[in-house]
C-alpha cells in the first residue's frame, strides 16, 4: 500500500473518532407544512442502562419471520393520521427515545413495521405501511441510528391492533411498530 494511501486512512480514522463522541444533530424537514426540529441524541450517555434494556426484552413469535424475536417495552409505537405518514410532535419524541435505546443496545437489529387500518385496498395499505415505517427509520437514521441495523416492513391492514372497526380501533391500528430481529 502506498503512503499516500495509508495516510488518507488514518486520516478518515481519526475524523470518524472524533465525531463519534460528539452528539448528533439534525434538523429535521416534517409534515406538509414543511415544519423543522432540532434534536440532539448524546451517544454513550442516553440514560438507559443495561439492566433496564434486558428487563424489558421479551421473547415473540411472530408469523412470516423465522424463529424468535425479541419486543421492549423501552421501544414505543408510533401512530399516524388517517392516510398519512408524516411524523407528528409526539411520534419525534418517541423516536428520540427509541433512537437512545438502539444507540445504547448496538448489537441489535431493529424492524420497523408498517401498519394500517382496514380501510382502503390491500395495495394502497402496503404501500402506505411501507411509508409510514420508512419515515421512521429515516427519522431514526437522522438521530444517528446506523442504518444498517435498520430494516422495514410493511404489513398493510394484516396484523391490527385492535381488530374492530370503529375509529378508536383504527386510529390504534395506523402504527409503526418496533421489533428486535438480532442482539
């Protein structure tokens, strides 16, 4: 390997050590109102300990995915308006906290699934679903999440909630929901 080369390594080595203590920040495009956040998630020091993230895992089985998977209580659904995928106030904030637990727990692979209530085609619930959990990860990516420990899939108005049909049980069912594939 020439100089030059082995230089322009330790280079890019030490820049990426240096930027990883520093805290990420973004500022974040939202809604059709084309609204901003700034937000800040400190790495190494989210506030969650190790305890914490082994009490809450639990252990699932869930049809179309092979074997276990694990689910925490530390990581929180989003939900979503009526044929939307925008994020809201609220669902930043939880993503902020989920983006501490994926951060403190680096050897687990996240799936962010979308959900949909029963109204409209099969069709237009995938592709909707399938919006709703990427706005998510690339909300959570924004936050620092690497975004190859995050993976999304969309399950249209396959798997409720809640499986009434009234506006109580849709609005439960309009979801990103958050499972562990790996740790």
């Amino acid at each position: 390997m020439s100089r030059r080369v082995v230089i322009s390594f330790i280079l890019i080595g030490l820049v990426a050590f240096l930027l990883m203590g520093c805290a990420k920040k973004a500022i974040i495009e939202g809604g059709e109102e084309g609204e901003q956040a700034e937000v800040m998630v400190p790495e190494g020091e989210a506030g969650i300990d190790e305890d914490q993230i082994e009490a809450s895992l639990q252990t699932k089985t869930y049809p179309g995915i092979e074997g276990e998977v694990l689910e925490s209580s530390m990581l929180q659904d989003i939900n979503f308006g009526f044929d939307r995928y925008d994020l809201t106030p609220t669902a930043r904030e939880i993503l902020t906290k989920n983006a501490e637990f994926i951060i403190k727990f680096p050897e687990a692979k996240i799936q962010i699934e979308g959900h949909c209530d029963e109204r409209g085609t099969a069709e237009y619930n995938l592709a909707l679903g399938e919006r709703r959990s990427m706005s998510a990860k690339r909300y959570l990516i924004s936050l620092g999440v690497p975004a190859h420990r995050l993976a999304t899939i969309s399950y249209g108005e396959e798997m409720p909630l809640d499986p009434r049909s009234n506006e109580g049980a849709w609005s439960k069912n309009r979801r990103a929901h958050f499972v562990i594939l790996s740790r």
